[in-house]
C-alpha cells in the first residue's frame, strides 16, 4: 500500500465549477451519471486529468459532449485519467455503475436497513462516481434522483428541493440544488421510507428554517430529544460565535448501520441511530448528552468544516478538533462546566495519551497516512481540541472570539491550513505565539516537572518549570513546546492570594488587570527549563497549578499529601479540586498494584478515605460533581503509568480499594441513596441527572460488597426504576457478581428490551465488559446470539469493543482474548475494513505488557499481517503496530 505525504501536496490542474448528479436507484445497481464543468488552473494548461474511483462499473465518459474513445483515457482498478483534455474551460461527462445493495463497507452508497444512505467522508465519493476526490475541489452541486415511489417515498440530497414529479412505471424524482460551493465528503443522498418530526427555528436575522429529522415512523416518537438539541446548538452557535444557519431547510437523517457517530453533511446530516433516538424509558442519561453533544457537533459544522473547510485530509483537526471543543463549550453552557470538563479530561487520558505514547502516536496534523480512516483518532478531535482550548486560554474569550471573526472574513468559502487558522487568531490579536504550532507538529504528551519553593524573607514564590517531550515514530528528537500553565495560590485558611506580579527572564511583569489585583494568571512555559517568581506573597502557599487542565500535558509536582488533601478541600478551581483527589488515587493505586506485586497484604490510607467521605457527605457540591470525585481512576490510566502494564495487578487493586471504601463508607453510600430517590418523571436537566448520578454510583459501590441485603436494594432498584438511566446502572451493579441474580437480572432485561436493537446493544456491552473469569466463552456464544450481527458497526463496539475494553478478559494470559480479537478482525475485515481497523487497534499497545502476553499478542498480529486480501486500513494498523 502506498503512503501519502503531508509535504508532497500540490494544488490540483483542474477545478470543479458545477457537478450535476443524475442517480436512478435500483434494487440490483444503481445508475449514476454526473456531468462536471471543468476548468484548469493554469490557463491553456492540458495536462492529463486524474480521476478516481473504485467498486465502479464505467459506462461512458464525454468529453464537450463527445464520446471518449479507448486511448483517449486510461482505465485501471483506482483511476481513470484523461489523457489530454481540451485546452481551457470543458464539460465532462460520466455514467457508471455501481451496487449498494452489495457495499458492507458502509461507504459511498450504500443500502441501511432497506433505505439508500451514502457516507462520502474521508473518500467514499470515489465510490459512487469516478472524481478528484480531494477537499480542495469545492464546486456547487445539483442532484437528481430517481427511484420507485412506494420502496422509496422519500429522496432527500444537499441544499433546497426545486422541483419534484411522478415518472412512468411507478417511479418518481426529485431534484435538489445546494448554493454553496462544498468539497465531494459533504455529498449526501437518502432514499426510503421514513417520516419526519417537523419544526422550525427562527435566527436572529429574522431567516425561518425548517427543520426535520428522518426516522422509520415508529421511531419518531424518540426524536423529540435531537430536535431540543437542534434548537439550542442554533441559538447557542448565534449567542456564543454570531453564526447563523444559511438555508432555508436542515435535515437529519437516522440510520442503523454506520461507521462513526455522525456526519456534517451540507444541510442533511447522517447520524448513527443510536445519537438520535432517546426516551427516558431507553436511552440513559449519558445517551441524552451524547446526543445533544453530537448534535451539536454536526451543526456546528455548518461554519467550522463545511463553510470553511479543509485544503488536504492532513488538515482535519482544523475542523474536528475546532468543532470538538465547539461542541465542548456548548455541552458546558447547557449543563455544568467543571463535570465536562473533568470528562472531557477523562477521556484525554484514558484514550489519547496511550495513543501518544505508542506505535499509532501522530501529530495533530499527521504527516502521513495510508488510510485516512485510520486518522480520525482521539488525537486528531480531542488533542485537536484541547490545541484550540490553549488559544482561548491566552487570549481570554473576547480575543478568542477575535480571532474566529477573522478566520471567517478571511476564509469563508475557501479550503485552507491549520496555518490559517493560528494565523487568523494572531492576527485578531496582535498576539505573540512563539513556537506555538509545534503542537500541530510534534506528537508526544509533553511531561512538565514543577518545583515550588518560597522564600519569606523575600515574600516571593518560584516555580521551576522543566518539561521533555518523549520520542514518538518518526520523531526522535523534540522541541520545547509553549505550555500555558494557568496558576493560582491558595493561603493557610483556603482563600487565594492576589497576584500582583511576577519576575521572569530578567524582568518583572505586573499582573494587575484594571488596576486590581488577579487571583489566577496564566504563565507562558516555552523553554526546556524555566523560572517564574511570584512576588508580594506574604505566607508560604499551596500552589494550584495547570487550572481547568489548561494544557494537555502529563503534570508532576513536589506537592505534598497533605497539600493535596488541602487542594481537595479548598480549591476555587472546581477542576483542581477534583484533579486532586485524582493525584491522591493514582498514588495510592499504583503504591497498592506495587505491594499485591509483592504479595504484600493491601492496606487503605484512611486520609483517603476520610477525603472522599467528607466530598460525599458535602452538601454544597453539586451532586454530579462528587461522583465524578468518588469515582476511582479508570484501570487503563492506572497501567499507561506503569513500566510494565499488569492488568490482573491493576483490576485486583481497583477491585479492593472499591470495596473497602463501600465497606467504611456504607452509612453514607446508604443514606445517598435514599435520599437521591425520586417519583418524579424524567427530567433531562442538570439537578435530575447529577442526582441520578451520584445515587447510581452510591449502588455501584454497595453492591460490590456481594452482600444479601445489599444485593436485594440493587434488585428493588432495578425493578422499580422508572427510566433505563436508573435500571441500566442497577443491572450493571447487579450484574458486577457472578452468580444467579446476575443471570436472572439478565435475562429478564434481555426478555424486556429484545425488540429494541439499540437497548439489546447495551446488554451486549454489559456483558462484553464484565470480568467475570473466561468471559471470553460466553463474548463467543453471544456472537452466534440471533440479535447480533457482525455487518452492523454498533453491535461490533457493543461486544467486540467492549470485551477489548477491559482489561483482565481481553489481557487474560492464557492468550484467549487476543486469539478471540486477531480471529474476528480476520473475519470483520472481509465485510467492514473500517471498523475492523477499529478493532485491531486494541493491539497496538502490546509492547506494554510482560513477555508471555508480548508473545501472544504479537502471534496475533502476525496471523492477521499474513492474511490475505487484507484491507489498507487494517494493513496500516497492523503493521504500524508490529513495527
Ligand atoms: N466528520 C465526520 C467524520 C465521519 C467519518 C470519517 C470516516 C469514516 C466514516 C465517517 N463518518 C463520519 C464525523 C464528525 O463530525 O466528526
Ligand atoms: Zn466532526
């Protein structure tokens, strides 16, 4: 397979003006027929035209309406050039073949549950007509479409619907033109029975849109969630950013079978049914807001990748990881800020900083790729967001919003660089970023080391800053990087101290703003060592560094246990609060795995315990953020901070701490519980769920105790709960102890919810994810259970990606769990390469473990590099991983 790379890009020959799209939609082929005004770059330039397309049946191709003889164009399995087109302005002209019915992969058009849906991005398009593929060719597009009336009522496409009739034979056609000019990944086409939930939105302009959102009839009911969603993504995206929506229609449609969550498609957005559909009866809190999460995002799209879009697929973070951290801020306004925040950091650290300390670790503008698919990763969305996080994070709200301005007036309509986008937010600022787009460059967590030290007769305060980006593939050596460090300090009673100035690189800086005092400052941490001296500080402090997690760094302090059970109890940065706590957990975690290596017998640090008692029983928190701070480091980021993972060690650890805390802080779990009750009916808004949360966390932790009576509480939960967020967290603490209530509490969940694929897909995951010892038998026999189905992507991340999730079945040292993955990868890769890719990522990280389960793992990786037919996509990971 061939590798592409960043630095050979050039601007393509020819441009696209219009793309007219003819489709006839058939039940064995589908025809297509496009017809493309053509012009070159370069005036009276003819040189060849390189189209691409792949699983095409060619039928014809014109030229000015003349027909193309053999020898005038070269045909092979990916490409059909032109060999010497006319000089100047042309029309080309193309039928071709192609059959959804037939496409598992699940891109370009294909057939979900009976309806004709596509999904062009990264490079699907090429699968529906042969093209110049590539972000850069931003043209207008019409499309026709055609098909029978009564399979396919309705036939929806980009942009606004401008004529309509009845054709001969029972067929029927619509014909639809989007104004914008987009790149071919923004193509969308729908066609098949389906009803909408009609509304609309007014923006600020006065302009009334109407909105719809397409589901099989019996669905509709559960869209009422997204459409609430919709709304609020529109007003918060003109309140926050001053953007409006730019048509008169936004569609989305709802859709089974699909790769990822959704897709931003001009004015017809595709979603994954599983971010659509949700009622209280079936779908849990966190369901509710990914949904408003993902709704979000794609809208937010419309500006932020579909008006202004990417120059070449390196450039992606330039709109994923720009949109994330939209979508971000917009989950952050609707709920609370500190608890996503605190996920958001979650997530970083358990997904992307054991990316970017392995085999697949990338910049944040890749250099390379064999298949873009490959690149739509945490480090490219949530890395990417936390780079546009560090803009904010200097330039304060209103210069962030400065510089989004610029970006727009300078951009809008074009396809360009992350380079244009630093630059925009430089420029709106007069702002000096130093090497700041090393962080698009360099991959690798940087770790910072800080050492605090005050001296009194001074009253000054310094921090040493010393940080080391690791080596990643490809890039041994690194640059300092500019970390902004946001600081506060807190005095002996808890309150923050003023910052009147600070000392450094030979010259003092006053920190008043508006002639007062600050209580927290970002510092600019750009060399490999560096110092800052805070002055007029008249008491030793306790320093809250990296506030709200202001980069994404690995953060090692000389801060005491007791300065963090003090940040825990005292810190105005809610986040730091919590991040205490954390520090404290993943401490004791990793000293605890140390002593069970040892065959030591496991003690509890009862500070810690008195800590989380005294978060627990605080009643001027908000509830969802103690469970956040209740809740034990995930077992993955306790083994990325090992020299050698070791699951068994790590889950044994994890699994006692739990326990012993449920035991000490029964009463209290107990009383949680009863007084987080409630008969009121489901209200998705911040209160009801953060109550919901904490009460569900309390039963997770008294139910780990394998006691009767406690036991007996989580049944009565699970059988009064009135909403799947308290039924589905109940069965899980039930179903945590092997044993007949658990298969009872299962398989009565299961006789409940079968006719509804999208619950069945979480009793899937439930049990994929148990450690219960050998599940990998019983993750086998669910494989061959009637409601799964191996070409349906969700059902794959229900039990094959959940039973790689965690870590003792998949890690079991007899091999098991990885000759479970490396036989179905085989198998996955024939019908879907994109998620089989997915999948055998689970591998990559297998140098981390000791040398039995090395062994294993790396025999598995081999099978699969062995195979023949294998994909690209699996290839690259494969391989990437072995080398
Ligand atoms: N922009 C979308 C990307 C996407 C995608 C990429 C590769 C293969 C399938 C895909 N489906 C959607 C999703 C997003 O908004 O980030
Ligand atoms: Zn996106």
């Amino acid at each position: 397979p061939k590798e592409i790379f960043l630095k050979d890009y050039k601007l393509p020959d020819y441009y696209f003006d219009t793309v007219d799209l003819k489709f006839s939609l058939g039940e064995e082929k589908t025809i297509v027929s496009s017809k493309i005004a053509v012009f070159p770059r370069i005036d009276g330039s003819t040189s060849p035209l390189v189209l691409v397309g792949q699983d095409l049946k060619l039928l014809s191709i014109k030229v000015n309406n003349k027909e193309l003889k053999e020898g005038d164009y070269h045909l092979d399995a990916r490409r059909l050039t032109l060999v010497s087109p006319p000089s100047g302005a042309f029309t080309l002209e193309i039928d071709n073949e192609i059959y959804p019915h037939k496409n598992t992969s699940l891109e370009g058009l294909y057939k979900s549950s009976g309806n004709f849906c596509t999904q062009c991005e990264a490079e699907g398009f090429r699968k529906i007509t042969y093209y110049q593929d590539r972000p850069d060719i931003m043209a207008k597009y019409t499309c026709r479409i055609e098909a029978d009336k009564s399979l396919y009522p309705v036939l929806l496409s980009n942009g606004n619907l401008i004529e309509q009739g009845d054709l001969e034979g029972g067929k029927h056609y619509v014909l639809w033109e989007d104004p914008f000019k987009k790149p071919c990944y923004l193509f969308a086409l729908v066609g098949g029975q389906l009803e909408s939930r009609d509304d609309t939105f007014t923006t600020r302009s006065g302009r009334k849109v109407s909105l719809r959102i397409w589901t099989p009839a019996q669905d509709l009911p559960k869209t009422a969630h997204a459409m609430y969603s919709l709304k609020a993504a529109m007003k918060w995206d003109e309140d926050v950013f001053g953007l409006e929506y730019d048509l008169d229609l936004f569609n989305i449609v709802a859709v089974p079978d699909f790769n990822m969550g959704a897709m931003e498609n001009k004015s017809l957005n595709i979603f994954n049914s599983k971010l659509v559909l949700a009622s209280p009866e079936t779908a849990t809190d966190a369901d509710y807001a990914a949904i408003l999460g993902v709704i979000g995002h794609e809208y937010f799209h419309n500006w932020t990748g579909n008006r202004v879009t990417c120059r070449d697929w390196f450039q992606l973070s330039l709109k994923e990881g720009l949109t994330v951290f939209r979508d971000q801020e917009f989950s952050s306004d609707m709920g609370s800020r500190t608890v996503k925040r605190i996920a958001d950091v979650s997530r970083l650290r358990n997904f992307q900083y054991p990316q970017d300390a392995g085999p697949m670790a990338h910049p944040v503008r890749p250099h390379s790729y064999i298949k873009m698919d490959n690149f739509y990763t945490v480090t490219v969305y949530e890395k990417g967001a936390e780079v546009v996080r560090m803009y904010k994070t200097l330039l304060g709200s209103q210069g962030f919003r400065k510089g989004m301005d610029l970006y727009f007036q300078r951009h809008d309509g074009q396809a360009v660089t992350c380079e244009d986008f630093f630059a925009a937010m430089r420029d709106a600022n007069g702002a000096d970023f130093c090497n700041f787009l090393l962080w698009y460059s360099q991959a690798g967590t940087p770790s910072v080391k800080v050492i605090s030290s005050y001296n009194a007769d001074a009253h000054t305060f310094s921090l040493k800053f010393s940080q080391d980006v690791p080596p990643t593939p490809g890039q041994p050596v690194k640059e300092p990087m500019f970390i902004p460090v946001a600081v506060g300090l807190l005095d002996s009673s808890g309150k923050e101290m003023p910052l009147t100035s600070v000392y450094h690189n030979g010259a003092l800086q006053s920190l008043a703003s508006n002639g007062g005092p600050v209580y927290s400052t970002v510092l600019r941490v750009t060399k490999r060592e560096e110092e800052f001296v805070l002055s007029d500080i008249n008491e030793r402090p306790i320093p809250s560094l990296l506030r709200n997690f202001s980069a994404p760094i690995r953060l090692e302090t000389d801060l005491t246990d007791s300065d963090l059970f003090f940040l825990l109890a005292h810190d105005s940065d809610e986040f730091n609060r919590w991040e205490a706590g954390q520090v404290l957990a993943r401490k004791l975690m990793l000293s605890l795995v140390s002593d069970f290596q040892q065959s030591k017998p496991l003690v509890l640090n009862q500070k810690f315990v008195h800590g989380l008692r005294s978060m627990l029983c605080d009643s001027s928190l908000d509830k969802e953020f103690i469970s956040k701070a209740i809740t034990l480091p995930g077992e993955g980021e306790i083994m990325d901070m090992m020299d050698i993972a070791d699951p068994d060690a790590v889950h044994a650890v994890r699994t006692f701490i739990r326990k012993q805390l449920a035991q000490e802080l029964k009463t209290e779990l107990l009383s949680t519980i009863e007084s987080n009750r409630s008969s009121d009916e489901y209200v998705f808004d911040h209160p009801s769920m953060a109550r919901r949360a904490l009460k569900n966390i309390a039963l997770a932790y008294l139910a780990a105790l394998e006691d009767p009576e406690l036991t007996e509480l989580a049944l009565c939960e699970y059988r009064n709960a009135t909403n799947m967020t308290e039924q589905f967290a109940a069965l899980a603490a039930i179903a945590q102890n092997p044993g007949q209530n658990r298969d009872d509490v299962l398989a009565d969940f299961y006789k409940k919810w079968q006719h509804d694929f999208l619950v069945v897909n979480k009793w899937f995951a439930l049990q994929a994810m148990s450690d219960v010892p050998g599940n990998v038998e019983n993750v086998r026999k669910l494989l061959n259970h009637p409601a799964f189905d191996l070409r349906n992507p969700n059902k794959v991340y229900s039990l094959v990606g959940g039973f790689c999730g965690s870590p003792v079945n998949f890690h079991s040292k007899d091999g098991s769990g990885y000759k479970f993955l490396g036989e179905l990868v085989v198998q996955l890769d024939k019908i879907n390469p994109q998620v089989a890719s997915r999948m055998v990522s689970a591998f990559s990280r297998w140098r981390r473990y000791d040398e039995t389960r090395q062994k294993l793992a790396k025999a598995q990786l081999e099978m699969i590099m062995s195979t023949n037919g294998l994909s690209e996509n699996v290839f690259e990971i494969a391989s990437k991983s072995l080398a």
